[in-house]
C-alpha cells in the first residue's frame, strides 16, 4: 500500500508498528525490506514530492534507499520516531517502529502508541496470524473497538473500505474545524447510517490455496479465501482490473461479472 501510485495516496500506511521482542522481528524486517526493494519502480510526479523525500533523507540519515533509490525504508525507536509519525510525507516514505512486548502486553501498547502519537485518523491495519488472534480471543477485538481510525482493516488494506461504498469513508469522529487532521464527517455510507463511527475491513490472514491450511484447524483457525495474490500488491499483474470488479460488484451485485473478476484474481 505504500508504493501504489508512488505513495501519493491518503490511505497509504506509513508507520508499522512491531514488537522488538518477537523472535521474527529480524525475518520479518529482512522479507520487508527484500518486498520494499523489488517491487516495480515509479517516480514521484505529486508536487513536492521530491523536496518530501529530501526531507525525509534529512531527518533519517541511516534510512535504507531501495528500489534504485527511489524510496525509504526507515527503521526506528519510539524515541526518535517523531518526524515519521507527525508528517504526511505522501511520498514513497515508509517507517518501522519497534516498541516492546508480546501477545496482548504488545497490540495494547500499539494501539496506546497509533492513538498517541500518528498523526491523522483515516485508517489503520492490523495484521494478525489466525493461531495468535485465537489465543488473544476477546483482546483483539478490544484493540479494534480501541484504535481511533475511521476505517480498521483486518489483515486487509483499508483502501477496501474505500472501495466498499455501503461502507463508510472519512476521518475518525471529533474533527472540528479548528483541528481536523484527517477532515470531518464521512462519504459513501449507502445504507445513509447515522452516527457511524468507523467501518471494519476483514480479510484472510493467507491468500488462497495457503488459506486451506487455515481452514484444516477448526472453526477458531478458519479465515477462508478464494483468492490469491491480494489485489492491492502492487506486484499483482491483474490488481487494477480485480479492484474495479469488485468495486462493480457492490454496485450492482452481477454475479457472473464477479466470476470474470475471479478469474482474472487469478492471474495476479
């Protein structure tokens, strides 16, 4: 989600927020980097996206430049984190925090550390694997209830919501016109709900046919997917033509033009 449309996007995450005592932090760090640096090279074209990128150069002398140099990977403390988390560089910027914990100690500091400390309310995505969310059971959908976003997508991208239009679209209520980081109210909403006050996204933790092994556990284990590759990476060769179905879809519920999109889910 960083890298669609060369980061100039309002849902593109910025922060990722992970345990610096997890025993995969350094795996994990590694195939991050390894993902960030392959996938397709796009220029910056938004307006002062170049002078954003030189900002972030400036403020992170240490970043790692992938892609040929044309984007950041950030890794940092907490403490030192303050530019990454206060300013929308709307480029291709992408920051990894690390704050302590495991288990429930950790998605409660993570929580705690979005709400604090990330400018802007739009969305937020939490990425759980199925045997860790049994384990936590009620405490995750705490977390969800607690994250103060708009939009909360689980394991999913945000930009879903978006594309959902029964769905709700906008900043986190409490905007006022004196200080409204993410603006005010919300768009979309077809059902015309009032009072909403974020919509969340689910999705499978695997992407088909790995989502079968997930399936084999028992009901607490079961998170189901027809699909592969997910439309939004943006190494999926079909991305573009599966959004728009499926956004088609929920406009008007043609089932066998939801076939099509299936099928060319397919060719990721």
């Amino acid at each position: 989600m960083r890298l669609h449309n060369s980061g100039h996007n309002c849902i593109a995450g910025q922060v990722v927020l992970i345990s610096a005592d997890w025993p995969q932090r350094r795996e994990f760090l590694h195939e991050l980097r390894t993902a960030y640096d392959r996938a397709p090279s796009r220029p910056v074209w938004y307006p002062h996206s170049q002078s954003r990128l030189d900002t972030a150069r400036a403020s992170y002398p240490d970043a790692a430049w992938c892609g040929g140099g044309t984007r950041a990977l950030v890794e940092t403390t907490e403490t030192d984190a303050a530019d990454l988390e206060s300013t929308e560089y709307f480029a291709p910027v992408l920051g990894v925090v690390t704050l302590p914990g495991t288990g429930q100690e950790f998605l409660d500091a993570a929580v705690r550390h979005a709400n604090e400390h990330l400018t802007g309310t739009l969305g937020a995505n939490v990425l759980i694997d199925p045997v860790t969310q049994a384990a936590l059971g009620d405490g995750v959908e705490h977390a969800i209830a607690e994250l103060r976003y708009g939009t909360v997508a689980l394991n999913a991208w945000t930009a879903f919501g978006f594309l959902t239009p029964t769905a709700t679209w906008g900043a986190y209520p409490g905007g006022t016109l004196e200080h409204a980081p993410s603006g005010m109210g919300v768009v979309h909403n077809a059902f015309l709900l009032d009072g909403v006050e974020r919509t969340v996204v689910r999705g499978p933790f695997r992407p088909f046919p790995r989502s079968v092994s997930s399936m084999i556990g028992g009901r607490a284990l079961s998170q189901g997917s027809v699909l592969p590759k997910p439309p939004w990476f943006v190494t999926s060769r079909t991305g573009a033509a599966v959004c728009e179905g499926f956004t088609r879809f929920r406009i008007d519920g043609d089932w066998a033009k939801m076939a099509v999109t299936l099928m060319k889910a397919f060719g990721a």
